[in-house]
C-alpha cells in the first residue's frame, strides 16, 4: 500500500468518516487522518450520495458539486455538464462555454464567438 498515488474513498467511508469514524477501521483512520496521504472523492460518488439525499435518506447532507448537480431540475442529456454547471454556480465562477442549454442552469456562461 505504501506504493499507492492516493486512496479513493467509498460512498459509505465517506459518509462513515464524516459521520461515523468509529466505524472505521484502525488502518483507515490511520490512513485518511493522516495529512500527508493523497484522500480523493470522486465527484461520481458525490453525484451518488446527492441522489440518495434527494430521496430522503441521507437529509444531513453537505451541499457539494455532486449534491447540486442531482438537485437539478433542468433537462440535460450529458450529466458531466451537470456537475460543471453545479461546479460553476456554487464556486461563482463563470462557465465558458458554447452550449446553450447550460445557459438554463443556475450559474454564469460566458461565449463569445461567430
């Protein structure tokens, strides 16, 4: 392990290390209390646990990237368009880009061209 680049937390380590950390194990505590190791969070398992509290079961929830883009109403067929619109908004930076319909999401576009 000690040759790992990081370590990805699952949606349940996430949740248990925000909420729960007894249920962690030594080795993990360990690990991601450490600040030295590399801790990533994808943004998929953000997106997921946005899900999951947009269903009821999970109210406590911090407000992430993930958790907007799944509080979204709007139509849109990419979902990493999603999470960029969520991105932009709650980070207040202006989104370049030359898709129209992001224009619909709660955050700033910006494209200038022919």
């Amino acid at each position: 392990m000690s040759d790992a680049a990081g370590y990805l937390l699952d949606s349940h380590v996430l949740l248990w290390w925000w909420f729960d950390p007894d249920r962690l194990s030594g080795l993990v505590q360990a690990l991601i209390s450490d600040p030295a190791t590399p801790v990533l969070v994808s943004a998929a398992t953000l997106w997921e646990l946005s899900l999951r509290h947009h269903q009821g079961k999970l109210p406590g929830l911090l407000q992430t990237h993930g958790v907007r883009a799944g509080a979204y109403r709007q139509p849109h067929r990419d979902p990493f368009d999603r999470m960029l619109a969520a991105q932009a908004e709650l980070e207040r930076l202006v989104l370049l880009t030359a898709d129209h319909q992001l224009s619909m999401f709660p955050c700033r576009t910006l494209w200038a061209g022919a």
